[in-house]
C-alpha cells in the first residue's frame, strides 16, 4: 500500500551505482528504511539536500509491515532549513541531537507525539533567536521524559544529590558512582524546568554546562541499554 507521512532523516547508506538507503524516523510508521533509486545518478529528479542528515521531509512510500526495506515514491521538504546550515554552533547542536535520537529511539510503529517533539525542536533550532548554547540540554531531559525515564523529586537542602540509575533527587550518596552533587546537581534541576526554546534563560558556567552534557548521556546511557556512546558531543564541546 502507498502511505503518506512526514518523516526526518536519521541516517543514509550508499546502496548500488547510484540509490540510496535512507533510515527516516517517521510519524506514521516510527523507525522505517526506505531505498531511493537512482539518486546519486547525474539525472537525479531528487535534490541530494534533502537527503541530508535532520532533514524533515513529506514521503510517500510503498509500505509492507512484513518489509525491512521498502522504497520511496515521493519526497519532498517539510521544512526548509534558513540558518542551520550556515550556523556553526546551530548545525553541531542539531546533528547532536540527531544522533542521540538515533540511538536512544528503536520504535518501529506509530508514536506521534514523539515525532511531533523532534520535528518541533529540530525546526526551532533553526527558527532561535537567542543564544543556542544550552539547547540540547533543554532536548535531552525532554526526550526523556517521551522515553520513560522522565527525573523526579526536586533540588533542596534535604535532597542535594540526583541519583542517575534511580533517576530521583536523594538525600544521601547512594551505594553506586553514579549520581549528581553540587552545581552540576542544581543545574540539571533547573534544566528540567528549562524546555529547548527557553534553555537560554538559564546561564551556566562553560565548565557546568560540560558537566551536565556528559551526565546526561550517562544518563541516557544507563537507562537505554544498547545505547553506546555518543560522539557528535566532542563537536559541542569543540564549538562551545
């Protein structure tokens, strides 16, 4: 059957002379891989930009549940990009952002309200006007909580510590390294209250906001097994 969805690249893989495999995360269908023919030819009718890496498309697809692989009829731009692509700081945060998605998402069905979170962050990157610099902090704590894996309990005097593989704030060190103490503590609760369009309202030192991005992929990375590791970070950490 044909299908029309919207859908964002994750992922491409050069397949044959001249196609394309491309991995979308997509709102009808969640994760999907979709072969495009031809594309890498000289007589392409497909523009190589939309098959960039975060790019939000509108496809139509040839569909079968019982397919790993189906083939792309139609495509084109859900949103066009104005400042990504000339914005340094903006195209390392969403390539950031890509990744994570990439590795902490597996669902191969239907979860709208996740694809409408990623399509509207990803094209709110690009539509900021103020400083991006906490944005994907803002991002990942949002994604968790589509994930599951949302924090809880609140910063004080008697819960000064966040316990990242119980995912609460605790009042004493837990037996285990991994948890939270001091200002990277108090800056992850406060970022919590802190959305991606609003996460620059929040000022962090350069060092804090280091420390945070990599306790945040740890994160993620104790409560989705199979994670792996994160690199576009080092990229973050390099235009920062």
């Amino acid at each position: 059957m044909l299908i029309k969805t919207r859908g964002i690249v994750f992922r491409t893989h050069k397949y044959g002379e001249s196609s394309l495999i491309v991995e979308l995360y997509t709102e009808q269908k969640g994760l999907r891989k979709y072969i495009i023919s031809g594309v890498r030819s000289a007589k392409a009718r497909t523009q190589a930009s939309l098959l960039q890496v975060m790019t939000l498309l509108e496809i139509v697809a040839y569909e079968r549940d019982d397919r790993d692989l189906n083939r792309l009829k139609e495509i084109r731009s859900a949103y066009i990009y104005d400042s990504i692509p000339f914005d340094v700081r903006k195209g390392a945060v969403g390539l950031f952002m890509v990744e994570v998605a990439r590795k902490a998402i597996r669902e191969q069905e239907e979860n709208q309200p996740l694809f409408r979170f990623l399509f509207n962050r990803f094209a709110g990157l690009d539509a900021a006007q103020e400083g991006v610099a906490n944005y994907h902090l803002g991002f990942l704590l949002e994604l968790s909580s589509y994930l599951g894996f949302s924090p809880a309990g609140v910063y004080s005097a008697a819960t000064p510590l966040f316990d990242l593989e119980a995912g609460e704030f605790v009042s004493t060190p837990p037996a285990h390294a991994h948890y939270l103490m001091d200002e990277v503590a108090l800056a992850f609760y406060e970022m919590m209250h802190h959305p991606a369009p609003k996460a620059h309202e929040l000022r962090l030192e350069r060092e804090t906001r280091q420390k945070l991005l990599n306790e945040l992929i740890r994160y993620f990375q104790l409560h989705l097994e199979g994670m792996g590791e994160v690199n576009a970070h080092l990229i973050l950490r390099e235009v920062f």
